[in-house]
C-alpha cells in the first residue's frame, strides 16, 4: 500500500496541483489585502463613503450602526456585505487567474508553421516545359 501511494504521490499532476494549491493559498492573501485596502476604499469613495463590510441585517439582537457593535451585544447578524466583499475577491482572483493562463497559453502554443510562399508563375511555366521535353 505504501508503494502504491508512493506511486500516486508521486506523479507529475499531483505534485503540480499541489504546487498550485499552495500558491493559490498565498495569492489568496494578496487579492484579500487588494480587495480589502485598495479596491474596497476606493469603491467607498466613489459611492459616498459605503463600507461593503457594514452592511448586515440583525436577525436578534439589539439594532446596532456596525457589525463590530452588533457582535460585541451577540446579536445574531446576516452578513451580507462581507459576501460582496467575497465576490469582489472571487472576482479578481478569477480575472487575474484567467489572464496568467490566457499568457502561458499564447507562450506555450505552438505557432502554425507559416506556409511557403505561392511559387511564381514563370517559374510554373518553366517547371512545364521542362517536364514537357523531359517526357518526349
């Protein structure tokens, strides 16, 4: 059994999905403070100071003005905004995900090789007498 686990740890997919998944994990913390630090504030900017991450609705509890004051009373909240706050970082994952594979794509492709140039005519026609007193 060890052998054959050997055997499937060791192929050549594994080791790259596990590879991937490792770096994803990382490029995962990078779109979080992206999303987060950069993108949220200006979005909040552009539509008057709103702040996805207080957007909530208190199912029970005491209503609160932000999240933070809701769950130090324990009120029990529908988070919503952190859900759009998900979206934004699926978002961007996806598209930046989508534009490095679309770039190994075009790197690794293999270009069609170009086809020779039409040959000219007189050359044909030269090509024809040749055979033609070649065949008499």
């Amino acid at each position: 059994m060890f052998q054959e686990f050997k055997k499937f740890a060791m192929r050549g997919n594994v080791l790259d999905l596990a590879v991937g998944v490792i770096i994803g994990a990382s490029f995962t913390g990078i779109v979080t403070s992206l999303v987060g630090d950069v993108i949220n504030p200006v979005i909040g900017l552009v539509l008057g100071g709103l702040d996805f991450s207080n957007f909530f609705v208190t199912l029970k509890g005491p209503e609160t003005a932000t999240l933070a004051a809701a769950k130090a009373a324990g009120a029990v909240t529908l988070n919503y905004g952190n859900f759009i706050n998900a979206m934004i970082n699926f978002l961007i994952v996806a598209l930046v995900l989508f534009l490095i594979v679309r770039q190994i794509n075009k790197l690794t492709t293999p270009k069609a090789p170009e086809a020779p140039p039409a040959t000219p005519e007189d050359v044909l026609l030269l090509r024809e007498i040749r055979d033609s007193l070649k065949s008499r």
